[in-house]
C-alpha cells in the first residue's frame, strides 16, 4: 500500500457518504496517505440551460445541500483536531466531469466512494455518476457497501 499517496472520498448528501468518508480517514491515516473530501453541487434544475420553475424543490434542494455541506464541516473538523490533514474540493457542475478532474489535477491514487445503487432521487440530483465514474476510472477505487446485510 506504499504506492497510495493521495486518497479521495466522494461525498453525497447521504449516510453512506458519511461511511465512505470515515474510510477515506481511517484509511489515509494507516498509511500515511494525503486526504481529500470532494463535494459536488450539481444543480439539477437547470438543464441544458433551462431553468425548470420548480421553486418549492429547488429551496428544499439548497437546504439539503446546506445541511450536507454542514455535516462534512464538521466530519472535517473533528478529524484536523486529531491531527488529519484534510483537503475540501468544493466543485460546481456535472459529478462525473467534476470527479474525473479533480482526480486529474490533485494526482489522486484512490478514490473512495458509495457503492450503493443510486436511486431515482440520486439519478435525479446527480445523474448515474457512480456508474460512469467507475467505468472512466483512471485510478483505483473502493466502494464503500452499506452495513453487512443492508440493501438500498
């Protein structure tokens, strides 16, 4: 494992996002590894362009992501108080494209995501990002399941 030096974690407004990142920590920290959290705010609203007028939706949208962004504050916190050093990549736009560049530009050795099946809202609000993430991957990846015996 000497050959991972930069490690990073997909983040989702999820539990299982939660999960994943606590790998990522557990995982840079057992090896000595950089650690990177990215976040993605993809706005799934406006569609090539057109702002679909769905108010109600789309503030629930922003406070869920407020909410998340929160949490993943706090995840963050808590870990540079014990001595992690993590970096937060905050990225507007398409998750695949966004994911795949930063990967790119931050040399990164392992991505560490949720490898739970989206469902219609995460299709909804991110598209099929793990899916194409995993097929276009140029570095390698671990999937973080749920606990033993859960499903989503």
């Amino acid at each position: 494992m000497e050959d991972i030096k930069r490690i990073m974690v997909v983040s989702r407004m999820s539990e299982d996002s939660h999960r994943a990142i606590h790998y990522g920590v557990g995982l840079a920290g057992k090896v000595g590894a950089e650690l990177a959290v990215i976040h993605i705010i993809h706005n799934p609203f406006n569609v090539e362009g057109w702002n679909l007028p769905i108010p109600s939706l789309a503030d629930e949208y922003e406070k869920i992501l407020k909410k998340t962004k929160d949490e993943l504050d706090a995840i963050i916190r808590v870990e540079t108080k014990k001595g992690m050093q993590v970096k937060e990549l905050i990225r507007k736009g398409d998750p695949t494209k966004e994911v795949l560049k930063a990967i790119k530009e931050e040399q990164i050795d392992l991505l560490v995501m949720s490898a739970h099946e989206e469902g219609h809202l995460e299709h909804f609000l991110f598209g099929r990002s793990n899916e194409e993430i995993a097929r276009k991957m140029p570095c390698s990846i671990m999937l973080v399941r749920l606990q033993p015996g859960t499903t989503h």
